[in-house]
C-alpha cells in the first residue's frame, strides 16, 4: 500500500467494523447479503439506488429465471423463498416446472416490482443487515487481516472495516479500485430501456402497411434495426413495447452510462414519435419506462478459475461448484441475438474459483462481472444465476471472516455444507445437485 493512499484511509473516521461489507443491492448482492447474514455474520449492504433488486427493480426486468432445468429445480435457497414470497402476496400463479417448454424464457417468473423490494427489505432485516441505500463506494483498500472501505453518502464521506467485501456492483468496481485486473469483450453487448407502450387497439393493427411503414423508415433512416432489436415493428407493438437495442455504450463509468441513460431514452421517443405518424397510432405513447437503461455487460474479473463456453455447454461439473446456471448462450449484438442452447440432459455450474479475483485475499466477486469468457458470461448473467452464485459468496464471505482465512484459503466442503443449511442446491460430482 503506498503512503499517499494509506494517508487518504486515514483522513477518515472508522464509523464501525463488519464481517462482511456487500457493494451492491442487486440480484446478487441482495442474496450475499442476506445468505451471510442468516448465518451469523455483521453484514453491511451498500446500494446506489433508493431499493434493492437491481434489474428487477430498477431496470424493469422483472421476470427472473431460470430456476428449473429438465422438469426439476436447480437453484433454491433464500433467492427462491423471496420468489415464493413475492408470487404468494400478488396471487401469481407459477409456470409448471414439470413440463419442459418450447421456449427456455417460459420459465420466467413475473414478479411484482414493488412487492419484490419490500421482500427483500424484509428478508434484509430478518437476517441483521444493515442496508445503506444512496451509497456507493469511492475507496478501498486491502490489507492481511481486513479491507477498509470509504463510501460517499449523502452525509460525505465515512469509512467502514470489513473482514471480507464482496463486489456485487455489475461493473466490478471495487475489483477495479483495488487494482484486480479486469477485462473487457472486445464488442460489448447493447443494452435496452424496458417500456410499456399503450394508446393503440393492438387487434387493428395493419400488419402490411406496418411492413410497408417499417421499410420506408429504415429506408430513411428514420428508425434502425438496432432500434428495433432485429424484430419488426409489428411485433413490437403486439407486444406493447419496443424491445430495442441501445449500441456503442459503455456502462463502466458515470460518464458511460449517463450516456447510456440518454441515448436510451432519445432512441425511445424517437421510435415512438414516428410511430405517431402511422394511422391508428396517432396517440401511441410510453405508459412506463424502467428508471435504468439495463447494461448487459462492462468488466469482467480475471478469477482464479475462468469459465469458457466450452465448458459452459458441455455442462463441466468443477471440482469447486457451487451453484448451477440454466440459460442459453445469449450474446445481443446490435441487430439481434446469437443464442447457442444447451443439448437436453445438460446442466452447466458456475466454480467458486471464478468469484475470486486472481490472487485475492479479502474480495469476492458476484453477478455478471465474474470471470469467464465473452459467451459464457452472457448465459451466466440472468438473474437466477447471479442470485444463485451471491449465496455462495454470501457463504464463503461468512466462512472467511468466522476463521479469519483468505477467500482463497476457505475450505470448499464447507461452503458446501454451509449453503445446504440455508437451503441452497448445491451441484454433486454429476453436476445433479444436492
């Protein structure tokens, strides 16, 4: 640690020591949380938004998956229970998980925005966790025994101890500052502003002169296919909202997605205004757009283990699993999507060993800035999953701290052992789960 930013550490008061410190409020931050905090451990959750639940919440993605593979189920735990509480207090009715669908996002479950937050606010406080909403971490910094954390807040800034933090910002953040190297795919995915659209009789719309309309537009330039997601504008508005792709944006940095944010909602309006032209949609307008533009992809860890594609849909079963993933590879490039979908039978897992920053010693890392490869990363990135691989970072965050070992050092029959307890699935030798 140079002196220069260990004299920064120290012109800050230490307001209070933790176990475990969670930077962000996500799909996977929300359950290392809690996961850590059922067990035992102090737990302070840190979230720039004003609620917890990431995309679902802030984003609009509200229709979380997958849980079940193949007629069975492949992730449970405290991500399964705030599901179950969520459908059981707004009477949503379940897909049958028995059944194998046509589709993989038939498995999906719609979830009410707001009583998903309140379930988590919840859950955050049946487990001990302190939450900090408006909060975002400025500074880090590891040393043997613990990592300092500075976060700016509405009050400025304050400072906390932690035995272990866990990074579960998206961006991988506290990764970054804490100089863990951290790569970028070469074309990184569009992102997509979720909306309603309302104001037109989807049953009278005119598919032909739609086609017509469509043709002249992207003729003109007037509309793109990037906008459009590679569908058609008649597709879109059977289904009540555009669907678009937002390219050649960077949600790594403010600056980045501040222009993400931006060029979301000019693409938006844009569409919709020329929609306004066509007869019949003259009162065509946004009912509802998410209060984030959701971002695919930005960095991602070099771990200790890094999952490739390969692997991915083979369904490798890692000496070190710890949870399971069931989505297709699902990669959005600007005027569509190239999806490679898993062989019946195959279940893919995701291994500790790519929570763990190369050479870490305090840190893990949760969601899609995990280490793997472009492909694999894109699967990996559904909500599910990333729900999923947060209770074990939860777990072995909570492990770290208790035995005062490196993340790296905690024994992996014990992370095991540990998620079992909260109610976790956790992959066997032949990838099955237990």
């Amino acid at each position: 640690m140079s002196n220069c930013r260990y004299e920064l550490c120290k012109c800050f008061d230490m307001i209070d020591e933790y176990d475990v410190v969670v930077a962000g409020g996500g799909a996977a931050g929300a359950f290392a949380a809690i996961s850590a905090g059922m067990l035992g451990a102090r737990t302070l959750l840190i979230e720039k938004n004003g609620r917890l639940g990431g995309t679902i919440t802030s984003a609009g993605v509200n229709f979380p998956g997958l849980f079940h593979a193949w007629g069975r189920q492949i992730i449970s735990g405290p991500c399964w229970e705030a599901i179950i509480r969520t459908v059981s207090f707004d009477g949503i009715q379940l897909p049958d998980f028995e059944s194998t669908p046509r589709m993989h996002w038939q498995h999906q479950i719609p979830v009410n925005m707001f009583t998903y937050s309140v379930v988590l606010d919840n859950m955050c406080k049946e487990s001990d966790v302190d939450v900090r909403f408006h909060t975002m971490v400025s500074f880090a910094e590891e040393n043997e025994d613990c990592i300092i954390v500075v976060v700016t807040s509405k009050e400025g800034l304050w400072a906390v101890k932690s035995k272990v933090l866990i990074d579960a910002t998206g961006d991988a953040n506290v990764a970054g500052i804490l100089g863990y190297e951290r790569v970028k795919s070469r074309c990184l995915q569009p992102g997509t502003l979720v909306n309603n659209l309302t104001g037109y009789d989807r049953k009278s719309l005119d598919k032909e002169e739609l086609e017509r309309r469509e043709k002249e537009a992207l003729r003109k330039g007037l509309v793109s296919k990037e906008d459009l997601q590679g569908a058609s504008l008649y597709y879109h508005l059977m289904n009540g909202r555009l669907n678009m792709h937002v390219t050649d944006i960077d949600g790594s940095t403010s600056v980045g997605r501040t222009n993400a944010e931006m060029k979301a909602r000019e693409t938006l309006c844009r569409v919709v205004g020329f929609l306004k032209t066509i007869p019949g949609l003259e009162n065509i307008k946004v009912e509802y757009c998410a209060e984030e533009c959701g971002i695919r992809e930005t960095y991602r860890i070099v771990g200790e283990k890094v999952i490739t594609a390969e692997e991915y849909v083979d369904g490798h079963v890692y000496d070190d699993a710890v949870c399971h993933a069931f989505y297709p590879i699902d990669l959005h490039v600007a005027d569509g999507i190239k999806q490679v979908f898993l062989k019946e039978g195959i279940v893919p897992t995701i291994p500790y060993g790519a929570l763990i920053p190369k050479g870490s010693r305090r840190l893990l890392v949760a969601g899609r800035c995990i280490s793997g490869d472009t492909d694999s990363i894109s699967a990996i990135r559904v909500q599910a999953p990333c729900m999923a691989m947060g209770q074990a970072a939860g777990v072995a965050a909570f492990i770290a701290a208790r035995n005062n070992v490196h993340v790296r050092d905690v024994d992996i029959n014990d992370i095991k052992n540990r998620l079992v307890e909260i109610g976790a699935i956790v992959p066997d030798k032949c990838g099955q789960g237990k």
